[in-house]
C-alpha cells in the first residue's frame, strides 16, 4: 500500500471517530479523561523507560541540551501531564453552548451553538508530553485526532498515546479517537497534508521550518504561528528592580520555548547605569548581546538589545520586527501603557509581566494544542474552546421564505 492509500485510510478513521465523539455525552468523556490521568500514574516507570530510549538516541545524535530537556520526561513532569488531563476533565462542557440566541420577525427561533471541529491533524516535535496535552483537549472538545510527533520522541510519545487509547477504550469508547503516527516518511506527511475531504484542521506545532513547510503543502486550513519573536520594551518610567526581574524571567527561565523574550527595547533616556543593572543578571547567566541585530529568534541564551525615542518608536519597532506572538512592556507611567496595549498588534501583550505567561496553562486553559498568531478562528494559546466551531440552529413552526 502506497503513502496515498495510507494516508486517505488513517483520515478516514479519524473522520469516522469524529462522527461518534461529536455526539458523546460530557460526563461520558470526562470519565474516560479521568481513566487517563490514572493511566499516566500508574504507568510512570514504563513511560520513563520508554523516554530513555528517546534521551539516548537524542544524546548520541548530538541534539542540544536545551532540546534534551525539552524531550526528558521525569516524575515531576509526568504528574503534571496526569493534572493536566484532570484540569481538562474538570472544565465545562464547550459543546452545546449557546453562544447568540434570538427570534426573527418572521417568528423563527434562532440560536449559534458551539460544536466540534472534527477530525485534527496535529503534528508536534520532540515535547512528549505534547502528546497528552493534544490528544486530552481534542477528546474534551469532542474532536479525533491524527498525532504525528517528532522523530527524537517516538518511543515515548507512541507509548502515552498507546496508554491514552486504552484507557478511553474502558469506558467503551473507540480506540480510533487518537491515532499515532511513528513513520516517520515525510511522503507520508505530505499525503496526510492532502486530506481535505476527511480532515478539518491542521495545527503544526514547532520550528518556524515544520511550521512553513505544513502550511506550503497543506490542502487542509491550518492554525500557525511561524515564530515567536518577542520583545519587552523598558520604559524611562519602569521600576529598575521589576524591569530586570522581568527581563530575566522572560529570557533565562526557559530560553528554548516560544515565549522566550528575543530583544530587549530599552528608552534612550535611560542611564547608562540603569541599563547595566537591568542587563548584568542577563550577563551573568551567561547570555550573549546582539546589539542593533534584530527580527531573529535565538531559542538560546543570547538576545538582541535595541534603543528607542519612546513607546510609539518601541511599537513600530516590534511592528516591523516581531512576530505577532508576544511582547511586553514594563513601565510606570500609564499613557505609555496605554499605548502600548493600544497599539501592539500580538496574540498576547503584557503590560509589566514576563513574555513567559503566554501559554495555555497560565491563562486556564489546561494546557494548549499551540499558540496561533493567526487572525481568524483562533488566536493566542488555544485550548479547550479554540478546538471548537459552531452550527446556527434554526427552529420554526412552517414558515417559508417569499
């Protein structure tokens, strides 16, 4: 069987999976996540073991250590994936909501309710426990889904999947929901990318290359942001103490994710002496300074420093170099906040917060399947609700159109 029939075989599954997920009842599919919690626990050593095997291949193919981390599961982060499956179990019901209801004049009652999108394809890299998260919150928001992770995390990633299935599969429920793709044939990717007539979505989770490529052959609408190049800009106004906290926390806590700060904006009339206190635990973290290098994201302990005339320059600036992602700005004086929160045009803008904060679990969301910098459907990290549509529903008593 060739990658065409593959593909159209495994999109036809999820698309049948959908047609019965789109109609099971709340507490039928919070019991099945709660299975899955369970299972994750229970299973900790084997999933550590199998994420062995994933760390070592990834050592002695010479991936970098931040990648490593990113890849390494322990208990810590395995209890967090089980809570993060009961955070998700725990929400309310996306589906059947009514989001607008009214009557015409013709007497017709009409109302918008939110339904599934259907069947996913979502394709990750070397995060395992993304696994989990993708698959918990298309399953809350009654969606199947095609998972297709990178290659450093197969035997971990296929593992969790394989514990997901089985544990949905006790409450009766079809194993077909999630599907795990551990071949690894880019043809078969591309054949996936061409399923529109079974599959909805599309949502690329990774680097800018996975993320442009998936969108270049993608027949199916697709969910993106290309890169995360975000800035915080340090106002004449800020509180020196909080700038350099925030500054740090936003590049050094986690350099390797998305919402790692990238440059760092700061007024002209600040001191020399200013600069140097809010820079110097940059610094001594060993991070690297760009100076007037700008538009790159570094996903490592460097970053690129800029100077402006004030908030409006700071604005333009990540208009023409950001990535729409998010940015921030620590300041004291509120017409520059104001106008930061006015004028920046990202997914996420913090005004006197880390970059660090976007992201699903932060903002009660229990988790996120990514983070769009798209403008339509969706925005921002995307949880439960993002994963969601909507049918008008009409109810009439006779009446025809004339």
């Amino acid at each position: 069987m060739g990658n065409a029939d593959i593909a159209a075989s495994i999109a036809g599954i999820a698309k049948n999976a959908s047609l019965e997920l789109r109609t099971l009842s709340f507490e039928l599919r919070n019991r099945a996540l709660q299975k899955v919690a369970i299972s994750i626990r229970t299973n900790e050593s084997n999933i550590i073991e199998e994420n062995k095997k994933d760390v070592e291949a990834a050592k002695e193919g010479g991936l970098t250590s931040y990648m490593i981390d990113r890849l390494t599961l322990n208990p810590k982060r395995i209890e967090d994936m089980a809570r993060g499956v009961e955070e998700i179990a725990s929400f309310a019901d996306p589906l059947g909501k009514v989001l607008e209801h009214r009557t015409l004049k013709n007497g017709i009652d009409i109302s918008r309710i939110s339904v599934p999108l259907g069947a996913i394809f979502f394709i990750y890299e070397s995060r395992p426990n993304v696994t989990i998260d993708g698959a918990a919150l298309c399953f809350k928001a009654g969606n199947a889904v095609i998972l297709r992770g990178g290659k450093e995390s197969v035997y971990s990633s296929s593992f969790l999947a394989k514990l997901f299935c089985e544990a949905i599969a006790e409450e009766g429920i079809s194993k077909n929901a999630v599907q795990y793709i551990d071949n690894p044939d880019r043809g078969l990717l591309g054949e996936l990318l061409k399923q529109n007539q079974y599959l909805d979505l599309v949502i690329p989770r990774g680097g800018e290359g996975l993320i442009r490529a998936v969108s270049e052959q993608s027949k199916i609408p697709v969910i993106k942001h290309f890169n995360g190049i975000c800035h915080v800009y340090i106002d004449k106004s800020a509180d020196l103490e909080k700038a350099a906290n925030i500054l740090y926390n936003a590049k050094v806590q986690r350099p390797s994710v998305c919402n790692a700060a990238e440059t760092v904006l700061f007024h002209k009339e600040l001191p020399s002496d200013a600069v140097e206190k809010i820079l110097a635990p940059l610094k001594e973290a060993g991070v690297k300074l760009h100076y007037d290098k700008f538009g790159i994201e570094y996903l490592d302990l460097q970053i690129s420093v800029g100077y402006v005339d004030g908030v409006k320059e700071a604005c333009e600036h990540i208009e023409k170099y950001g990535s729409h992602h998010t940015d921030a700005i620590v300041a004291e004086d509120g017409d520059a906040l104001e106008y930061f929160a006015n004028h920046v045009d990202s997914s996420s803008v913090m005004l006197n917060a880390s970059t660090r904060f976007a992201d699903g679990g932060e903002y009660g969301l229990g988790a996120e399947v990514g983070i769009s910098t798209d403008k339509l459907h969706a925005r921002g990290p995307m949880g439960v609700e993002s994963l969601c549509s909507y049918k008008w529903l009409l109810k009439g008593n006779g009446q025809v159109r004339r």
